[in-house]
C-alpha cells in the first residue's frame, strides 16, 4: 500500500476524514473500528443538532469550522437526500436579566458570520412557539436536525467507494514509529487518531498530551410528549461547554428533553450504568479531576446537574420552565444516552476548543465535541489542508 493513512475511530470525524483524503487522493485509508458496526458511541447516540455557531468563542477553531461546516452539512444532506430538516434554533429569555444574555449570544454569532440571526419579541416567539414560555427569544435560522447515524454510514459508504477500507471489530492496541498495533494485526502508515472518547489515551501511547485526560459527561435524553416546530434553548452559562436542558425535535418525529450533564465515573461507556472499575480509578486517581472538583462553580454545576439526573421531578421543572404547558411524569419517556469526551487539563480547565497534536509519524484530534458533528466537514478539509 503507497503512503497510507491509518485512521483510528470510524466515527463521524474519522469517516468524514477518510473520504475528505481519497476524494484529494492524498493517501490510501484504512479505517479502524473497534466495534462491530459504525456510530455505536458519540457520533451516534447525540440529538443530531446541527449548531449554527451563537455560543462559540469568536476566533476559536470551533467557531470558525461550526459556521463553515453548518452550511457544508446541510448542503451534503439535502445533496444525498438524507433525514434532515432546517427548523431553525431559539435561545428563550425569560426575563430581563437572561435578555442580556441573549445580547452577548446575538453579538458572538454576528462576530463568528451566523446568517440571519436576530432578537425577536414575544409576539413572534408565540407566533413561532405556541407552547413555549418566553419574554424575548435569540432567533438562529440555520439551525438544523439529521439522522447522526445515518450520516454517518453514508459518509463512510462514500469514503469506502473512493476507495478507503474499512476494518470492523479492529481495536487499536498500541502505536509504534511504523503505525497500528491491532487485535486484527499490525497496519503500517501514518496514524490519525479519531477515537472520541479514547483519544488521549492513544495520544498517551505516543506520549503526546500526557497532560490532558477525558473526563467523560453523561447526557440523558428523554422523549418528551409536547408539540415544538424548532429547537428550544434556555440561555446558557457562557462560563461553561454546556448548553442545559433544552428540547429539540428529531427528524424520527420525536421530541427530545435533556441533555443533563454528569460525570460519568463508571465508565466511558457505561450508557445503561456499567461500571468500569479501571476507568473509575483512573479517572479519580488523576491530578485533572481533583482540581477540576476543587473549582466551586464546577461543584455548584455538577450538583445542579446532578439534581436533574436523578430526580425527575429536578428534570420536569427544567422543562416546564421553558413551557406554557405542563409536562408531567406520564409525559416522558426514556431516550437513549450520550457521553461526551470532554478534555480536561492538569490544572483541572476543561478545553473549550479542539485540540490537534503531532506526534512522529501521527496526528492526535483531541476535545472533538460539540459542535465536533455539525463541524466535521470543514474540520477535516481544515486537517487535509
């Protein structure tokens, strides 16, 4: 094989990348995947939001490739007919003083180039939202929802007919100087690492980000019995990656609530409460979550989040905030949970951009999270550039 790219993680970044170098015939890809079919983890189990860009920090590599790849992503959809709907994305304030929230939100989207955005009153908001509760709303109208899975799928089958293969139920063990150590056997070439939720660990392989750990935030979703025609936020604390529980539809025809946002000690994987009792000493034995749990506004949010995980009761006021009608306990249904690869540093502050290292003869995509889906496209046209 001539100078061959080998991709760890077949997700939506690793299958976007492998089809961005066979369409420029940069290199020839293989693909590894540890399970035995694609978008089992992060790039399959999100509420497949395409984000317009209002909450990312202007000049970050976040912002710029969420405003680019929110415009690519939709393109490509609606180019290959897959399940995808642009609804548009409200931010709700309910008083005077989230308004002003809506004010720096408004002015972070203009900066980073979100199209069409604009403030609207309550007449409006109503107009657009009958059963949602507001005073003033920040109105995105790029805002979007796709199948995340079958997206997913239909990358890589675009990426394997330019030519890239893919290895399933392939888990990469250990990286030398020449590429992959796998349970499959040995893959030469250069190594790209795009394992989401264990991406520092393969960059630990290689001794890059020694400093950095992902520490993993469960989000549970529950389907929720209301009528919405958007995705319906309440206004963030722009202090943290977290946007709060908010409902947004699915293009299944669902109404989604969450996601809350807890640690997730047992395991990095552990979506139905597996424990994983060396991801749990890991993680608790790490320099990174100590000072990370020494900040007491983390405290404060993981509490909060805490609260709403456990008790529904916590979960049902979040929504019927935002809510002119009552939802109740017969009104929800479970959804299936996400995980999100958080990257936290040594001094406990968590990354608010993406990360890309070098190592020799590798390449390490660290923090990919939110918007790590709507950004792929342009992430990886950033990468192969």
């Amino acid at each position: 094989m001539k100078n061959p790219c080998i991709i760890i993680g077949g997700g939506i970044i690793g299958s976007a990348l492998a089809r961005e170098i066979r369409k420029r015939d940069l290199a020839d890809v293989v693909v590894l995947e540890k399970e035995k079919e694609l978008a089992m983890h992060t790039s399959g189990r999100n509420s497949g939001v395409i984000h317009s860009g209002i909450n990312q920090k202007p000049g970050t590599l976040k912002a710029k490739l969420c405003v680019e790849g929110n415009r690519i992503i939709r393109d490509y959809c609606r180019d290959n007919k897959l399940p995808y709907e642009q609804c548009g994305t409200l931010v709700i304030a309910r008083n005077e003083k989230e308004s002003s929230v809506l004010e720096k939100l408004l002015s972070i989207g203009t900066a980073n180039g979100v199209e069409g955005l604009r403030i609207i009153d309550k007449k409006e908001l109503e107009e657009r939202e009958p059963f949602v509760r507001g005073y003033k709303a920040l109105y995105s109208p790029t805002g979007a929802i796709v199948d995340s899975r079958a997206l997913v799928n239909k990358v890589a089958e675009e990426a394997e007919s330019l030519g890239a293969e893919y290895k399933l139920d392939c888990e990469a063990l250990g990286i030398t100087d020449k590429g992959v150590i796998t349970n499959k056997g040995e893959f030469d070439g250069y190594a790209i690492n795009c394992a989401g939720l264990y991406a520092d660990k393969i960059a630990h392989m290689c001794g890059i980000g020694r400093n950095l750990l992902i520490m993993p935030f469960k989000g549970n979703y529950a389907e929720v019995n209301v009528q919405i025609n958007s995705m319906v936020y309440q206004v963030p604390d722009l202090r943290y990656p977290f946007l709060g529980v908010h409902l947004t539809k699915s293009v299944e025809g669902k109404v989604l609530g969450g996601p809350t946002a807890t640690l997730s000690l047992r395991g990095r994987e552990s979506y139905d409460g597996e424990f994983n009792f060396k991801e749990f000493f890991d993680t608790i034995m790490s320099k990174n979550f100590w000072n990370m749990a020494k900040s007491k506004e983390f405290l404060k949010l993981a509490l909060n989040n805490g609260k709403i995980s456990i008790f529904k009761n916590a979960f049902l006021k979040e929504l019927n905030s935002i809510l002119k009608i009552n939802v109740g306990e017969c009104d929800i249904k479970p959804y299936r949970a996400g995980i999100r690869a958080q990257i936290v540093d040594i001094k406990g502050n968590m990354a608010d951009d993406f990360i890309l290292e070098k190592g020799y003869n590798s390449l390490h995509i660290l923090n990919a999270i939110s918007p790590g889906l709507t950004s792929s496209f342009a992430f990886v046209r950033h990468i192969a550039d």
